[in-house]
C-alpha cells in the first residue's frame, strides 16, 4: 500500500509505503445436524479509510483476537435459528474482512459501525420475509447492553431493501481501539436497498447514528451522523470486475459554545465536521486466486482542530493505493 499525509497514532502504520497481511485466515464450519458451528482464524488486517492503517500483528491484539469469529447454531425449524457466540455485526452494507467485500478498505461509514459483537441472535426467514434480532455488547465492549435488529424484504430476483436499527440501553464505560465510548453509548440505524441484475449490482443505503448527553460518561453534548454510500459492482468477461464506492457523511449535535468545563462531542472528524469518499476497485479472479488494485481519495469538508490526516493531524485530504492478492480456497 501507498498513502498521503499519514497520520501518526500508537500502534499504527507511519510510513507512507508498506506490505502488510490482510487476511491469513481458516474457515471452518458444518452446515448438517440440528447444532452446527462456525469458526474463523488466523491473522487480519482491517484497512478502512480515513482512519489510520493498524498491521495485522497490532489488530490481534488490540481488535477481535485470533478467533475473530466463532458461533454456535441451533436450527429449531426451516426458517428460525438461533446463533450464539462471537458474530458478525447485523449493522451496515459493507462485512469486516477484505475478502468479504467489493473493495479492499471499507468505507467512511462502516467506520462509524460494530464489526464484531458477542451476543446471542435469533434468526427468521420465509418467503419473501427476513428478520433478526440479537442482544449483544455492541462495538465489543464485554457488556452485552446493545439490542440489535433487521428486517428485510425480497421485491423479486433482482430487488430487495433492508431495515436496521441497534443501540444501547444501558451505559458502559468501556474504552478501546475497537470501543469508542460515544458510540458505544448510542444508537445507529441504516436502510439498505440492494439491486442485482446480470453484470451489475449496486447497493446505495442510509445511515444515521446518534449519541446522546450524558454528563455520567462525560458525553458533555449530544451529536450525530448522518451518511450516505453506493457500493457498486460491474462483471465484465475474462474473470475481471469493476468495483466503486462513493459515500458522504456530516456531523451535527449540540455545541458547548461558552460554556465553562464542556467538552464538545466529536464522532467524526470534530463536532460538526464533514467528509466524503471515493474508491475505485478493479479486480481480476481466476480459479482460487485473486488480485485486486485500489485507488481511493477521503477528503474532509469542514475539519475540527487536531482531528485531520498527516503528522500534525491538519491536513483535510488522503489518497490511498493498494494491491491485494491471494487465494481463496
């Protein structure tokens, strides 16, 4: 990988070229029997924009551990399961792991999104009908105070649009690189539409998160983002794809102004800042291997003080480029 303006952050990548493991993962599951069980392994990085780049070492350690993802499943019927354990957050358009995704970062809003939550979910699909709900610890904070839920709908082969909406119902005080305390503390809701047909699949959707005063947890304002995204996908023949996303978040919420002791919110890039995405993704795949290579720019609108990219943290924009190759077996 290569970027501008690197930001320095503890246990992050400070140079502006690098190579890095993104994935080097096991996947094993059974899919018979009325109890069956997922499991993922190995190590990862998680490259997402805007944010300064963790190496996978750094990620093991201060993100989801070498079992990032583990769960039991109790089929009760042919349409309700339940899983339980270390899952994949119900919440966004974009999953955690490179692999999983049309690009190789994921996007200024999964950012603002829990990736992974232990927690326990029941699941429910029947015709055209889908839904979950899951009660779990949110951004992976080890209090399971988060409730989480989709519901989906199945318009026809080729359209489909998706409900969520999870949040806290309780305070916690927990902190890290995968737990930030304010959004821990709120709430985040998408709508999600998904169109497929022949070469081209597109998925535009909204989100909205919110984190309200708390003076308790020192949440001195209330704030929030609202955020737009399309992911786009075009196959052309010969085993090759274009891939693209284009996305848009601001932030707003109560000011402290003149206030004495107050601390204004910050869930993005300073209290009432702004910032939006490219990303440009063409990949080649051939049998199990695969190479893909990425351009993004992130460009930040309106920037709080020592919130922004590079050294001194003022800088309002960062180009990226990658290369990822591998095989999937």
């Amino acid at each position: 990988m290569a970027q501008s303006h690197v930001t320095n952050a503890p246990g992050t990548l400070t140079s502006s070229t690098a190579g890095d493991v993104s994935n080097a993962q096991i996947e094993i599951q059974t899919t018979k029997g009325p109890v069956q069980f997922y499991l993922q392994a190995g190590a990862y990085s998680l490259p997402s924009l805007g944010t300064p780049y963790l190496r996978s070492g750094s990620a093991l350690t201060q993100l989801y551990g070498a079992v990032p993802v583990a769960y039991a499943k109790v089929v009760v019927s042919p349409d309700v399961f339940i899983t339980g354990g270390f899952l994949p957050t119900l919440v966004g358009a974009e999953s955690t792991f490179t692999f999983q995704n049309l690009n190789v970062e994921r996007g200024l809003l999964w950012n603002q999104e829990p990736a992974v939550s232990r927690g326990v979910q029941v699941n429910y699909a029947h015709g055209k009908v889908s839904a979950a709900i899951s009660v779990n610890d949110g951004y992976f904070s080890g209090k399971f105070n988060w409730v989480s839920g989709t519901l989906g709908y199945t318009f026809d082969a080729s359209n489909s649009i998706t409900l969520v909406g999870a949040g806290s119902v309780s305070r916690s005080f927990h902190s890290t690189y995968a737990t930030p305390l304010n959004q821990n503390n709120g709430s985040i809701f998408n709508i999600i539409y998904n169109y497929s047909s022949g070469a081209l699949t597109l998925t535009p959707y909204l989100q909205y998160n919110r984190v309200s005063h708390d003076d308790v947890l020192g949440i001195n304002k209330s704030a929030d983002v609202f955020g737009a995204a399309v992911l786009a996908k075009y196959t052309l023949s010969g085993g090759f794809s274009l891939a693209g996303r284009a996305e848009y978040l601001k932030s707003g919420g109560s000011l402290c102004g003149a206030q004495a002791q107050c601390v204004d919110t910050n869930l993005l890039y300073g209290p009432h800042s702004d910032a939006f995405s490219l990303t440009f993704t063409p990949t080649y795949q051939k049998g199990i291997f695969f190479a893909r290579a990425e351009a993004s720019y992130t460009k930040i609108g309106t920037l709080g003080s020592g919130s922004g990219f590079g050294a001194a943290a003022d800088r309002t924009d960062q180009f990226r480029g990658m290369l990822e190759a591998g095989f999937l077996f």
